[in-house]
C-alpha cells in the first residue's frame, strides 16, 4: 500500500510537468524525449515565427524540438557557430558572408520578404505634396526612392512641409534603419540607395563606389545611434508610435505577420509603403551538419511549416491566400526589384560606411 501511495504522489507532483511534456508530443506518438534538439541562430525578425507554439508544434511532429539565439544577420557572420547546427540570415549575401568561414552542410532558402517602410497614413499623404509617396491602383502606398534622396540632398526638414500640422518636428526627412557593420536590413537599404545614386545601376566597380559611397554614408550618420538589429526598431515602433521614428525601414513580414496574427499591433493610421526599387530579402538556412540540413529540408518541403511562414508573412506558397483572407493591400506582383551588389563590391561599401563611424 505504502508503495502504491509513494507512487501515486510521485505522478501527482509530476502531472503540472505532464502537460509541458505532451504539448511537444509528435503526432506519431513520440514522446519529448524522442525529440532531437537543434539548435539554430537566427535574424531576429524570424523570432516570432519560431517563438510561434504551432511552429514548434509542426517541428515536434517530425521529433524535433528547436531553438534559437537571435541577432543581426551580418552579426552572425562574426560569430563562433560551433554550438550550432544551422545558421539563419536574413539574405544570401549574408549567407556567402558565413560560407567563406565555415563549412556547410547545405543552404536552404524556404521564404523571402521585400524590404519596405512602417509608417503612418497622415504622414504618407504628407510627402505626396514632396512626390515621394503614393498610392497604387491596387491600394497600397508606394515610396519613391529617387525622391526621397532628392528630399535628403536637399535637407528637407519635417516642419518645412506646407500644411505639416501631424508631425511638425524640426527633424530631416530620414528613414530610420539598423547599423550597417551588424545588421541585414541595413545591408538591403544601401544596397537600394546606392543602386538609385548610381544611376539606377548595380554598382560595379571601384570607381563607382567610390562616386556613391559618400552619400550612401550620410544617409546612416545623420540618423544618429543605431540599433543593431531589425526587431529593436520595429518594436519601438509598434509601441511608441511617431514617438520613435516617423519612417523605418523594415521587412515586410513584419508588417503583414503581425496584421495576420494580431488585430491588436497595427494601429489605426499606421501603414506599410514599398520603396520603388526594393529589394529582396531571400532568407537563407544554412546547415551546420545533419541536424541542421534536416531542419532546412523541413522548412522547405513541409506543407504546414510553409502555411506557417505565410501566416508570419513570409511569401512562400500560401501567402497570397493569407493576405486575401484578411483583404491587406499588398503588391502580388513587385516591380522594381533590383539586386544587391556583388558580394565583394557590398562589403566594401558597408566596410566604408563603418569606418566613417570610427573617424
């Protein structure tokens, strides 16, 4: 009896940890203790995706159980991956970054997002008297980049806006972005920027870079402190409002992830406009070993770990039927997609724009 009852108390204490247990169950049957833990960093704008219990969920019904370190794509670059299986930037020249130091298993490119501006409707109908903003037939707003470096070389001043009541601040007309040295995001913005100040040319040489780095440097210095990853500015964002930039520079997941899974986030006035050109973000998993090349084909191949990518707005399949299902106005279509700079041309730009911070 007195061992029936020790027994009996012992699953008693253990059934508040059952619970923890079962919730990762495979639908197969394995238990927690079936699954293999692998462990990944990432950029941190996937956070959400793979904080997202339906994710882990998904996984554990392949036996795997994972988790992630966040931090800015080009940050990982930097960083000893030893105790990884898989490392997950933000783009593939972030991903060559990471190639040239250490061996790789394999790559993996699952889901991509656009890069794209938060802002605020009032503000977005006030630069369309400055024709960088408009809306497109299709509804959503459009950002017009040679305009806006027009604005910049210009020093146009918020307050200097005729009929400017929303937001009168005596502050450049800027886009906030992330620090160059550490973070993706900031990579794709120069790489657009630069694209437009060279004639709506990928820069090619030596010679052209050295035209436009200049002034691609100035759009980062004369914003001031910069974060260093994406997340950091975008949650500021969500919770301070024109409080904390009135422009930022963030991937479109973001945006269309939390209008797709949290009504409450996007507040009223608050809007996504596309810069023409843009840029692709091509998020790219690379395999550290066979933990980590098991995650990549998961990713790539399983059907609802792709519905969930595009439900966190990541535009893999799925994602066109995500968006019309909440009627968001988002291009299908996007025109005016260019390519970043090659590799070495990249680096040596963002190597230039980090040493201004030093002099």
């Amino acid at each position: 009896m007195r061992r029936l009852l020790s027994t009996f108390l012992a699953l008693a204490i253990l059934g508040g940890v059952g619970g923890i247990i079962w919730a990762n169950v495979a639908s197969d049957g394995a238990g927690a203790g079936d699954l293999a833990t692998v462990r990944g960093v990432i950029g941190s704008e996937k956070s959400a995706f793979f904080a997202d219990p339906a994710v882990a969920a998904a996984f554990a019904a392949h036996g795997v159980k994972i988790t992630v370190d966040g931090a800015g794509s080009r940050r990982i670059a930097e960083t000893d991956l030893g105790d990884y299986d898989f490392a997950f930037p933000s783009s593939a020249p972030s991903a060559e970054k990471i190639q040239q130091n250490v061996k790789v298993k394999g790559t993996y490119a699952p889901f991509y997002s656009p890069m794209a501006i938060a802002t605020f409707k009032p503000l977005a109908h006030l630069l369309v008297s400055q024709g960088i903003t408009r809306i497109a037939p299709q509804g959503y707003w459009e950002f017009d980049v040679k305009a806006y470096l027009g604005a910049v070389e210009r020093g146009l001043r918020w307050d200097a806006i005729p009929n400017n009541t929303e937001y009168p601040a005596r502050k450049t007309v800027l886009v906030t972005t992330t620090q160059p040295r550490d973070s993706n995001s900031a990579a794709m913005y120069a790489a657009v920027m630069s694209y437009v100040l060279n004639g709506e040319n990928v820069i090619r040489d030596q010679t052209q870079l050295g035209a436009v780095q200049p002034k691609v440097s100035r759009l980062f210095l004369d914003q001031g402190y910069l974060e260093s990853s994406t997340e950091a500015p975008w949650e500021k964002y969500l919770a301070n409002g024109l409080n904390a930039a009135p422009l930022v520079w963030v991937y479109e997941a973001q945006f269309v992830g939390k209008q797709l899974n949290d009504d409450k986030a996007i507040k009223d006035g608050m809007v996504l406009a596309y810069p023409t050109p843009t840029v692709l973000s091509k998020h790219t998993l690379l395999a550290l070993n066979d933990s980590g090349d098991r995650v990549g084909r998961l990713l790539t191949e399983d059907p609802e770990l792709r519905r969930l990518a595009a439900r966190h707005g990541f535009r893999t399949n799925g994602f066109d039927q995500a968006v019309a299902a909440k009627k968001l106005a988002v291009p299908g279509t996007l025109a005016g997609v260019v390519d970043p700079p090659g590799f070495e041309i990249q680096e040596a730009l963002l190597e230039a724009i980090a040493q201004q911070y030093k002099n």
